[in-house]
C-alpha cells in the first residue's frame, strides 16, 4: 500500500501577504504525512519589477517574460518568496527545502514556442524528476517548489504553478497515493459566481462538458479543470480546488474519473 502524499498549490497573494501565508504556514504544517508545496508569487515580482523601472507586460493575464522579466521572477520566485515560505516552515518545526526546477534537474522544461503570442522566456515542463523528490520525501524533506524551470543549456525558464503542481503529482503518483490541491480565492468551483456558496461538490468529464456548454464554468477555470483531469487520468488519487484556508482537502470541488 502506497504512502500517502499531498500536494498543495498556492497562489501568489496567499503567500505575499503577511497575514495570510502566517495562517497557511500553520494549515500546511498540520497536514499529516508527507507533503510538497508549490507556490507562485506573481504580485511580488510585478511590485518589485515596477521598483526596478521594468514594465510588466501581461497577456489574458500571463506575464511576458523578457529578459529583464526573467531576472526579476528569478530573484522574486526562487529568492525571496520561496525562502520566506521555507523558513516559516522551518520556525513551525518542518524541515523544508526550496527547489526551482533547476535545482538538482528536477523539472526541465523547453522554452515555450512563439505562436500567436510570444512569452519570452517561458516554459513547458517536459520531464519532472520524480526519483529525486521521492529521496527527498522519503526522509522527511518537504519541497517547496518556486514557479521556475529550466532548459538544460543554462536558460531559467518562468513556468505556470499549476501547471509545475500538476505534473510533479502525475510523476509522483507512482510512488504514492497523492492528493493534489489547488488553492484559490473561492470555495470551490462555483455554480453561480456571485455565490459564495454555490460550491459544485464533484465534477466528472461528463458534468465538465456539460457545464462548460452551459457557461457555468469559463475562463481560467477551464484549463484548471483540464490539468485537474489530466492528473486523475495519469494516477493522481484525487484532485481539490479549494480555498487555502482548507487545505485539509475536506471541502470544496472534487475532481473524478
């Protein structure tokens, strides 16, 4: 029998807020058993980028990643956002480590390829070293994992923190029963977006495509929900989108086969 491992996905303002990534590190360091964090940290490197005389290009609400940009988030995501999280954890008695992709090749990605839009120096995870965050985990190392990959030839790339959290899951997923858990501002995946409380308890790919046809579901979360379904075909046990405050992954949106 597989042991058992959660992954807990967080957004940038959960963790860049003094208040509120005070009462994750507490959430967090109460799950019992083996866990891994990934964070984003978009709202600090905008801030700082800004401080530094860089503008912040956003398209459909992801970032362009520049040159300049990518020093930046580099700084920002691997430095200061991530070391702020792993010594939080460290003071509440969890022996953390702060990984980007580049540290010890756990994730390598390639630079996304210009289409209609071009990113800059963004990237596609290609591969998730899972042998070596399993050694880590298995001896009670808890990774952090800052949005940020790398090409193998020297090049950091920026990468989407859903998308990180969703395929260190599927990697993960052979060596244990894992629970993915996506954090946002809301309850769950809502029925009507002006209820808080409209929380739509399970989603299968049947009521997926049916409430996409009817608009109950648009925008961002339909590409949450497709990495959510790509990581319970691939192995992952179940998938959560919650709020942070409920990490335990006993509320909000559940996603199944």
């Amino acid at each position: 029998m597989k042991e058992k491992l959660t992954i807990v996905k967080v957004g940038g303002k959960i963790v860049e807020e003094a208040d509120t990534l005070s009462q994750l590190l507490a959430d967090f360091s109460a799950i019992p058993g083996y866990k891994l964090l990934v964070h984003g940290g978009g709202r600090s490197a905008t801030k700082i980028a800004a401080q530094l005389g860089i503008e912040s290009k956003m398209v459909d609400g992801r970032r362009i990643t520049d040159a300049e940009t990518l020093k930046v988030v580099t700084m920002v995501y691997g430095g200061l956002v991530n070391k702020n999280i792993v010594a939080g954890l460290q003071a509440k008695g969890v022996n953390a480590v702060g990984l980007t992709g580049a540290d010890m090749n756990v994730i390598r990605s390639v630079k996304r390829p210009v289409k209609e839009i071009d990113y800059g120096y963004v990237g596609d995870v290609k591969h998730v070293d899972a042998e070596v965050l399993v050694s880590l985990i298995s001896r009670g190392v808890v990774p952090v994992m800052a949005p940020l990959t790398h090409d193998g030839e020297g090049n950091m790339l920026n990468t989407n923190a859903d998308t990180i959290a969703g395929e260190t899951a599927k990697a993960l997923a052979e060596a244990f029963d894992v629970t993915l858990i996506y954090c946002f501002e809301k309850k769950g995946v809502l029925r009507d977006a002006e209820d808080e409380d409209s929380v739509i308890p399970v989603i299968t790919p049947d009521l997926f495509k049916k409430y996409v046809d009817e608009g109950v579901i648009q925008g961002g979360m339909i590409p949450k929900l497709e990495n959510s379904f790509s990581a319970v075909e691939a192995g992952v046990s179940q998938v959560v989108i919650t709020l942070a405050s409920a990490i335990d992954g006993k509320s909000g949106t559940i996603i199944k086969k």
